[in-house]
C-alpha cells in the first residue's frame, strides 16, 4: 500500500529484521514443479553411495518384454546404468528401477513402453511407484525400520505386466488364450 498516493503503490516491509517476509506478487508465491517422478517422495528410501560398497557401481538394464533387443538409442542392445540408485537394505538392497524408453516396444506398441529392469536376474529392484507409496506408508519410521522392512519387502516380478488393451509381437492376448486352450 501507499502512503502517498500520487507515488502509485509502494511496498511495505517490517520493521523487525528478523521477520519472515515476502512480496504479496502471485508471481512470487508460485510453486516450482516437482522433480520428474517424485524423486523427492522416496529419496529418503534411497541409499547413500560410498566407496566401500559391495553394490554394483553399473548395472546392465533391457526392456522386460524385448530383451536383448532392446533398443534405446540408435542401437539395439543394454542400456549401461552408470550410477545405479539402490533403495536401504541390509541383506538385499533393491535397486530402484529408471523410467527409459525402450524404442521398439513404442514403436511396435503404439506409443507405451515397458519396464526396464537389471539384465542379471541376481539382481532385486524395485519401481519407483512402489518406493513412493512405501516412504509414503513407513517414512515416519527411522532408518532402520525401513531396511529392514525393505529387505523383505517383494521385488518387482521380472515378467512384463499384461491387460486387455496390451500385446506383445503384434499378437493379441485373446489369440495367446485360444492358441494355448488348443
């Protein structure tokens, strides 16, 4: 507000220093947008990397339905994850699936993709869905709860998850039905 009304509107602030303020502009007050997959709702979820781990410092990952014909890039193959994120664990720490394009699978899908997951079946992971909804249940919990609660928390399956509206080599789940009653 103004005080003298021929200087248009001026800013006001407290007189006391140390009193939280802010300008009242819409623009200030806006949110930022959050990080792609909530990666904030489940980083408390998530392991600190130090060199004396006996996790692996890269994992070899393919699309669950295509294997090894994978394709990321230009070419067909594994996409090399360089820094790997594993959720707390003692006994078996799992590690936290990324969210990768398998191009085959959108080109041959109309569009929707499938999971990539760890080449080696040694190796547990998890989605980060699941991991947002367990730090959204047990985050309360300190550390230690929760990996112990993840060490036997189920990994996610290694099969590709079907629905009615989902096919796989251009072959419709009914056919897949009707050739195995046969």
């Amino acid at each position: 507000m103004s005080c003298n009304p021929q200087r248009g509107v001026q800013l006001m602030k407290p007189t006391l220093e140390d009193l939280p303020w802010t300008y009242d502009s819409p623009l200030s007050l806006v949110a930022q947008k959050p990080l792609k997959a909530l990666e904030y709702s489940y980083k408390a979820c998530l392991q600190q990397q130090t060199d004396d781990s006996n996790l692996p410092t890269e994992v070899e990952l393919w699309c669950i339905r295509c294997k090894e014909c994978s394709k990321f890039t230009e070419h067909t193959g594994l996409y090399m994850d360089k820094s790997p994120r594993w959720a707390l664990g003692y006994s078996r720490p799992l590690y936290v699936e990324r969210q990768i394009t398998c191009l085959r699978c959108a080109d041959r899908r109309e569009g929707r993709t499938s999971r990539v997951v760890p080449k080696d079946e040694t190796i547990p992971s998890i989605g980060t869905s699941v991991l947002t909804r367990f730090q959204q249940h047990f985050g309360h919990f300190q550390d230690v709860i929760k990996t112990k609660l993840l060490d036997n928390w189920p990994v996610s399956s290694r099969e590709p998850r079907y629905n009615e509206n989902t096919t796989d080599d251009d072959q419709s789940m009914e056919d897949k039905i009707n050739v195995n009653l046969n």
